[in-house]
C-alpha cells in the first residue's frame, strides 16, 4: 500500500462546508487502498487576523509568543477535519507539529527543520487511521514551539512525504497546477503540466506563492515527488508535476513572476550588516567591491518596522518599496531569440541573469503590468 501526503491549504479549509469537501476527498482517496496523511493550513484568513491582533498589542511582538499564537489557527483546522473524517466513518487522528516529530531550529517565526522523525504518524497509518497534521510548526531541541515561515504547511507535507517514503505529495489549493504565472494577474497564462525543481524554486523564490519556495527546495534535495492540485477540480485533473526530468521544451522560458516586498539592505562592511541581519531570513545575498547587499522579504518580518530602523540607525541603506519580476526558464542567455526579447523588455531596470531566471528590480506599482507584457512578450502562443 502506497503512503500519500496531501496538503490542503487556507482556502480550501476556509469554511465548515469545505473542510467537509476536503474530508469527502481523503475518505475517497483513503477507501480506495492508499495510507493518507493530510497536512491542513489555518482557515482562510486566519493567520493574517492573528498577526493583525498580534500587531494591535504590540509594535514588535515577541516572537515566541508570536509562534504560539499563529500556530492555533493549523491546530483548529486539524482538529475539525478529524472530527469530519471520524463522521464519515473513517478512523483518523490529529496530531500538531510537535507530535509527528517535527524538529526544528530554536529560531522563531521562521524556523529551519532539522530532522522529521514521524514514528507517531507511522504508528497510526499501521492502525488503518488517516493521519492529520497541523502544517507550519514544529517544535526547537528546547522544546519550544516554533512556525516554519509563510506558507510553511507546503515543507511540512514534503519533508513528511520524505521521512515516510511516501509515494507522492499533492499540494491542493484553489488553482489547479502551477500556470506560467498567476493566472489572476494574466489572463492569458497557461497551466503547466510539468516542471523541473529548479524552474519551481525559481519562480516560488520569485513570488509564485502556488508552492513555497522551502518546499521545493526541500523536495528538490529528498526527491520527493511533488505535485499542485486544486481542491476544487475533479479528483482524476492532474494539475502540475514537479519532477526531475520534464520533457524538453521548444520554447526555454517556462514561466513569468512578480514579488512587491522586497526589503534591500546595504552596507559597506560584510560583518555589520550580518549583526544587524542575524535572526532575520535573508533570502539574497550579494557582495560587490566594498558593497554587500541582502535582500528579505516583507512577509518574513512580523517586526519589518523595527528591524528597518534599526538597519537605518546602524548606517546601513534601506530601500524598503522594491518590486521584481522574474522569468524563469532553461539557457535563457543562450537562446539568442529569447535573450534579445529579454533584454528589451528588462534592461530599463537594473537586472540580473542567471542559469535559471532573469530578474529586473523596479518599483511595486510597476510589477503586474511588467509581468503581463513579459509574459505575453515571451509565452504567448505564436
Ligand atoms: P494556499 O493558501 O492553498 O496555500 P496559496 O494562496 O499559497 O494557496 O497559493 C495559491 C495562489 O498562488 C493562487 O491563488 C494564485 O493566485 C497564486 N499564484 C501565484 N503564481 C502562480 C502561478 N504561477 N501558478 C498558479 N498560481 C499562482
Ligand atoms: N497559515 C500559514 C500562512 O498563512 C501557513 C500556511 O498556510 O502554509 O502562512
Ligand atoms: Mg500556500
């Protein structure tokens, strides 16, 4: 019997009704042979009104009370699935990120796993039960609880799809694969129906936010099978499959994609600006001449404010209003079709090529436009 992992995120938990749709799906996936664990993120909104509460108490909230906080909403949508695949007369059992044996850092807010050692979900799976897994947390060596980033519950799912050896890891969320960008920004994109690891870090790294970049990456390095869904298509849509070797392709750019929260930091010493950065997820980091320079994410820093005073207070340079668009794609400087095209449209701004992407840093206002011209500059069909 294969084990299949599959994650249901925010809005297709969002609401009593489907959270007993996504029961109706495991149930049908469980009769059919298959052991399931099924990770659930917060519903709908959830995390954002927690951080929201949290930001009314405090202008820097702290962050261990932060994790205990945001982690309730994974907890909440853990337990009533349960309670809905219990209805259906199927035997399942919750357990948070701590019980399946979740490891991680000491770091909060965005904690890094360390060791997944699922002997509680094996255990249950040889007891026939569905095993629900609250997404996003896990617990530090000291036994804190601690959250794993942003859309964190997609790296819980890989990372227990690779500790149980299980066969695949469906992402379902409320678009139906990964599309050659986010199709409520372009119109005309395409779904696509099968990528390399790389191409999918890059573009997760580059905001499409449909799989989370630690995920990928995570996948990427355990070889666990990765696919996207929606949780509201048929159940046999296949939706998009990340995998190791996808079929060439005629055209090599695979996909455009946008980001507005870029934070960049610059200072002349490599040492400073590391002291004022430790404890805060860089996602970037360059080093030119006398010049180092590390870029973050808004959506990383519950206390972005603080820290950018602090930055500005220290003699570093903030530029806190930054947007970018990326084009993901395979030899994109050696196409001499493609690199022509791109240089035209990217090189107003300040860019940067690389074996799997090409990034132009531009204001936030300017990212959606740029990314629907790109797009349909580069991907729409001739
Ligand atoms: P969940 O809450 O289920 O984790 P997310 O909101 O994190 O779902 O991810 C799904 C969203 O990702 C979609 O609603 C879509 O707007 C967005 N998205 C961004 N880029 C892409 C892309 N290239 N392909 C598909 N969806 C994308
Ligand atoms: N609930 C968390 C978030 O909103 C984690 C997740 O959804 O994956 O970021
Ligand atoms: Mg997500």
């Amino acid at each position: 019997m294969a084990i299949i992992v599959q994650k249901y995120g925010g809005s297709s938990v969002a609401t009593v009704d489907r959270l007993k749709q996504v029961a109706r799906k495991v149930v049908q996936r469980r009769r059919s042979g298959d052991d399931v664990v099924v990770v659930v993120s917060a519903m709908g909104d959830t995390t954002d009104r927690l951080l929201e509460m949290a930001r009314q108490m405090s202008s820097a909230p702290h962050r261990r009370e932060l994790d205990m906080l945001l982690t309730v909403g994974e907890r909440t949508s853990m337990a009533l699935l349960s309670m809905a695949i219990h209805d259906a007369g199927v035997d399942a059992i919750s357990f948070t990120g701590s019980q399946c044996g979740i490891l991680t850092t000491d770091s909060h807010s965005r904690a890094q796993i360390m060791e997944v050692r699922p002997f509680r979900v094996q255990d249950e799976l040889a007891r026939g039960r569905v095993v629900i897994v609250a997404g996003y947390q896990g617990t530090s060596y000291k036994r804190e609880i601690t959250t794993l980033g942003r859309g964190g519950s997609d790296l819980t799912a890989v990372a227990l799809a690779g500790a149980l050896g299980a066969e695949a890891c469906e992402i379902y969320s409320d678009v139906d694969g990964v599309w050659t960008a986010d199709p409520r920004i372009v119109p005309s994109s395409t779904k696509i129906e099968s990528l390399s690891y790389e191409e999918m870090e890059a573009l997760s790294r580059g905001g499409a936010k449909v799989l989370n970049r630690d995920a990928v990456a995570w996948a990427r390095r355990v070889g666990v099978a990765l696919y996207a869904r929606s949780t509201f298509a048929p159940d046999d849509a296949r939706g998009t499959a990340v995998r190791l070797n996808p079929p060439v392709r005629p055209n090599p750019v695979i996909g455009v994609t946008g980001r507005k929260d870029w934070i960049r930091v610059q200072h002349t010493q490599a040492s400073v600006l590391s002291d004022l950065l430790c404890g805060s997820p860089v996602v970037r980091r360059r080093a030119k001449s006398n010049l180092v320079t590390a870029w973050l994410v808004k959506e990383d820093l519950p206390e972005a404010s603080v820290l950018i005073e602090g930055c500005r207070a220290a003699g570093a340079t903030v530029e806190e209003h930054l947007g970018s668009v990326t084009v993901v794609g395979t030899g994109l400087g050696e196409n001499q079709h493609t690199y022509q095209l791109l240089v035209s449209q990217l090189s107003e701004w300040p860019n940067e090529l690389t074996e799997t992407s090409w990034t132009a840093w531009l204001p936030p206002d300017l990212v959606d436009q740029t990314v629907r011209i790109v797009h349909d500059a580069a991907l729409a069909r001739r």
